[in-house]
C-alpha cells in the first residue's frame, strides 16, 4: 500500500509517501490510521493533532475522496491532506 501525506501531516510524519504491507487486521482506512499511528511517535503525533488538535484531516483512495469507513487493500493509495478549498 502506498500512503501518501500532505501538508502539515507530512510535517510530522517526517515524511511525504512510504509503503506498508498491511496486516490482515486493517481493511478500513480507520483501521490503518491505528496502524500507521502505532508505527512511531511521530505518526501517533500526526494523526493525534488530526482528531484531538482541532485539525480535519480528509482522506483519498487512489485519488478518490473517501470515508474513514471506507474498505482499503494492499494494492491501494491511500493519501491524507488537510481539508481543501476552491477559489
């Protein structure tokens, strides 16, 4: 799976992209953002300021937006961003 970070969520991951292999317990996009939070302290950090900080973090499966509800597989991108807006 190709995960993907944008903005300040690339700040505190470190990092703009990696790659997972995922275990068979995710299958959501909640579910690996549990993942991807238990991986190191700056994801937890990352994904913490997400819900606790007052941030919305949105979500896209291979450049679709999505829920965090939503199912996910290995062969999948999967990108977080901040909320976007139009002009």
């Amino acid at each position: 799976m190709l995960i993907r970070y944008f903005a300040w969520l690339r700040d505190h991951t470190g990092c703009s992209k990696e790659e997972f292999t995922c275990p068979d317990t995710v299958s959501t996009v909640n579910e690996l953002v549990a993942f991807l939070s238990a991986q190191s302290q700056s994801h937890q950090k990352a994904f913490q300021l997400a819900s606790n900080g007052g941030r919305i973090i949105q979500v896209a499966i291979n450049h679709e937006f999505a829920s965090f509800d939503d199912a996910i597989c290995d062969s999948d991108e999967v990108a977080f961003f901040p909320p976007v807006t139009g002009g």
